[in-house]
C-alpha cells in the first residue's frame, strides 16, 4: 500500500476517487468522548471486534477502486496515520491511501459538502463519497454501484448513483430513550423501473409542511409510475461525476451532503428551469456530442423524456409503456449526435431479505451491529497457549460471543452474547450478558452488566450493576454502585469525586474546629 500525506501528487488518470469521511462522530457520545488528552476516534471503534473503517475499506478494496481521500479532523491525525501505517498497509496492500485533515471542533463539525468543496482540487476524476460507518452486507457490492453508474452515465447521461437500504423495525425493549432519539427512515419517491431517485424529503420540506408531501407535475408526467416509500435509509454513498463537484462549489451556502445537496441534485432531471441553468455545467456540450449516439441507442429513457431527443425517430406505437431504445433515422444530419442528457440521479435499492445492512451513526444501530456479528460466529477457546491461558476452566462463555486477544476471564465469570475487547480483565463471578465491551477495560469481582457499551478503559467497581449504560473512555463506577439507562461521561464522575471530596474535607474542618473550642 502507498501512504501518502504530501501536498504535491502525481497527476495520474484513474476512473474513481474514493473520498471517504471520518468524522468526530458525536452522535456516538460519549463513546467518542476524549480520554484525558487523547481522541477516541469514531472511525476505529470496533464492530465485532474490528475497526469500524475496515467494512468501507475492504468494500472497496473487493470493487477495485485503489486511489483513496481519507478526510478527518486535524486532532485525529496522529492516531489515524499509526493505524494507517500499522494495520492498513498489512491488510489493505492495494489501497493507495491519501490522509488529509480539515481544522475543525467536535462542537461545530464541518459538513460533507464543506469538505468537498474544500479538497475539491484534490478530486479530478469521477468520485465516491462514502463514510467510515457503513457496514454492506455480502449481497451488496460496490461494484453494482459502480456498474450502475457506469453504464448509465454512458449510454443515459445521469449524473450519480447513490444507494438507499431497507430498515427492520427494531425489538422492542431493545433501545432506550436514554441513549437518544432513534434514527427515523427518509421518505424519498423513486423510479423503480429504471432505478432513479426523484425526490428526498428533508428538514425544510417537514418544516414547510409536515402533514403532506408536494410534488411537481413535471416529475409525475415523466414519471407517472413512481413509488413513495419511508422504509428506506440513506446509506451516505454517492457515486458522481466529477462535474457535479463543478456545481457544488456554486452552491456555498449547503453544508449537508444528505439533507441539502443531494435532495437538491434530484431536481434538474425533470424541473426545466434548474436543467436549463445546470445542465451545460452537470454535463457539458462536449460531452453530449460525444456520447449521442449511446444515448440515442439507450434503453433507459422513459417514453416522456424521448421528447427531449433532438432528430430522433418516435415510435409509431403509443401504447407502448415500457422502456424502449430511441431509433435514429439513417437519414439524420450530423446534428443528430446532440442529445440532451437525462441528469438522471441513479438509485440502488437494498432490501433487509438480501441481508442486512446498516449505519453506525447512532448509538443503537452500533449495538445492533454488533450483536449482528455475534450472530454469524462461534467461539471457541484460543488455541495458543498464551491466550488459552488466560480463560479460566470455570468461565462460563456462551458460543455467540467474541473475546479479543490477551483479555482474561477470571473463575466462575459468565458471559452471554457480548464483544469483549483486548486487554480486558473479567473479574470472577462477573455477569455480562448482551454488551460491548472495548478494549482495556476492567470488570471487578461479581458485577454484572446487562445491554452496557463500555468505551475503552473502563474501570466498573466489585459487585456494581450497570443496566444499558454507556461510558466515556476512562469512566470508573464505584464498588456497588448502581445505574439503569444512563450515559455516564468523566465530567459528572469528576464533579462527583470532587463534591465528595469537598464534603470530606468540610467535615474534617469542623471537627477540628469543635476540638480546638473545647
């Protein structure tokens, strides 16, 4: 693998440019709270005991695509480059990977759309934008994507391909309020047919109207089949054109990829106004003459748009509602290979029967990750002798739970369908069922933990009982302490060892106050 942190690279033509996005990840707090003075990084946060960027990284790696943009924030840096240099070049040998840092604080984070305008000079050929947190299941391959994108920008002049995939309902009694608001699916309207995105709902258009959905009449003439579905969640994957990036870069004041661009991106297909203003940027004159003929040749363009078409044939049969190739008149002159482009923003839809996939951008979706991996292992006791050794004979250890490397299991500890780290301590008589457990952490003699996620470094107290709580890496909880659905972060750990700590010393002053009057 190449590393390579310089500011002055080679210009070498390559089809694709993964620019993937590696966050603060507050909506992981306080797992991604700092410990002490270093960063937690949420991009190395395991699931089922692997680095979270590991799936986006070996998802591209599987698809071919070696030329990577890996952004993250300037306070991550050192951490990020170890990993890179330590782990990444063993396991991902082909990726050339580009480490770039953008100042900015956990308290105001910058957007997808500010950071691609930023290192816009950085991308010069067609791009994916993807996300540290996206775990694709088997089934969905970024070379579908690919593919998708690839045909249909040649032979139908679309502009990107982005992918959306299918949410289960979650258990009941397995999220707490506590940890933060669920993550709510997006209504969006799409082209099953020919795999096109029309329409995003986003926080603007819930704030306009939030009891019902407006569209325009010229989406549902060009499309009069479309289908409107909330079962789906944006998997913050976007294969685009480079001339895209051209548009972004006019658009200054969006700072969401998501819920301002992208909704935005939909439009030019079919509002003329927004095509008319955009289209010789989204896709330039050149490119239209070049491409003519595929595009007269396509299959992908619905009857409606056929209209767009300059001197081309139109079908005699009008009854004909399914998808057909526009055939050009032998006859044509050379303004024939003029061919207005579709805009098309191109859709992959994933449905949870092909396997489930998921985000870990919220607290219950990185539990539920998690315990999804549980699913697809066994465990069996380590087969060297250094780390056997360290399990006790009397452990009880379920067979869907993970235990990392040089992590011990004290006598007559139990552990149920759990993750636990490397470097752990369990103490005995310990009961954890059904919680993540990071590295370095340290569980006493008989606690028990039931649905926690303990960030790394984690000290919980002899007998102490922990009910779907999370902490801030370096938390300590008391010997028999108790806590039921809470976040628990080293500020209020801290106040609290303070205020008792204050108390103690008022009552010693009083004492000694009473002794010298008497």
């Amino acid at each position: 693998m190449d590393f390579d942190e310089s500011s002055s690279n080679k210009i070498v033509t390559r089809e694709f440019i993964a620019v993937v996005l590696a966050g603060f990840g507050n909506e992981l707090l306080p797992l991604t709270g700092s410990h002490g003075d270093d960063p937690c990084l949420k991009a190395l946060l395991p699931i089922g005991n692997k680095p979270m960027i590991e799936y986006p990284l070996s998802w591209l790696e599987q698809s071919g695509v070696t030329d990577v943009l890996l952004i993250c924030p300037t306070s991550h840096r050192s951490a990020m480059s170890n990993y890179i240099q330590s782990d990444v070049s063993s396991l991902f040998p082909s990726l050339r990977i580009d480490l770039q840092t953008f100042e900015q604080s956990q308290d105001l984070a910058a957007g997808t759309c500010t950071l691609l305008r930023h290192f816009s000079s950085r991308i010069q050929s067609d791009f994916i934008v993807l996300p540290c947190d996206f775990v694709p299941p088997p089934a969905l391959t970024l070379i579908q994507l690919l593919n998708k994108f690839r045909t249909e920008s040649t032979y139908d002049g679309s502009i990107a391909t982005t992918c959306f995939y299918e949410v289960n309902r979650p258990d009941k009694g397995a999220a707490t309020e506590e940890w933060g608001m669920l993550p709510s699916n997006v209504p969006i309207v799409f082209d099953e047919r020919s795999g096109t995105l029309l329409y995003v709902d986003t926080p603007e258009d819930v704030d306009k109207n939030s009891e019902e959905f407006e569209f325009r009449m010229s989406l549902l003439t060009q499309y009069p089949r479309t289908k409107l579905s909330a079962s789906f969640r944006d998997s913050h994957v976007y294969v685009c054109k480079r001339t895209v990036l051209d548009v972004l870069n006019e658009k200054m004041y969006m700072d969401s990829l998501k819920e301002e661009f992208m909704p935005w991106l939909c439009k030019p297909q079919y509002q003329r106004t927004r095509r008319e203003k955009y289209g010789n940027i989204l896709s330039p004159v050149s490119n239209n003459v070049s491409q003519g003929p595929a595009l007269r040749h396509s299959t992908l363009h619905l009857p409606t748009q056929q209209k767009r078409l300059r001197h081309s044939f139109v079908a005699a049969d009008a009854d004909d509602d399914h998808l057909r190739s526009v055939v050009p008149s032998p006859v044509d002159d050379d303004d024939e290979d003029a061919v207005e482009p579709s805009l098309r923003v191109g859709l992959v839809v994933h449905r949870s029967t092909s396997g489930f996939a998921s985000r870990a951008n919220n607290l219950h979706s990185y539990l539920e990750l998690n315990r999804f991996f549980l699913g697809q292992t066994s465990y069996s006791l380590p087969s060297d002798p250094e780390n056997r050794s360290l399990i006790d004979q009397k452990a009880q250890i379920s067979a869907d739970s993970m235990i990392g490397r040089s992590t011990r299991v004290e006598e007559r500890a139990s552990i149920k369908r759990s993750v636990i780290g490397k470097h752990c301590v369990i103490g005995k008589m310990a009961k954890i069922v059904g919680c993540v457990i990071l590295d370095h952490c340290v569980i006493a003699d008989g606690a028990r933990l039931d649905g926690c996620i303990l960030g790394v470094y984690t000290k919980v107290g002899a007998k102490a009982d922990l009910s779907r709580c999370i902490t801030q890496p370096g938390y300590e909880v008391s010997p028999g302490e108790s806590a039921k659905n809470e976040k628990l972060e080293v500020s209020d750990w801290a106040a609290h060892e303070t205020s008792e700590d204050q108390d103690s010393e008022d009552e010693t002053e009083e004492s000694t106050e009473e002794e010298s009057d008497n």
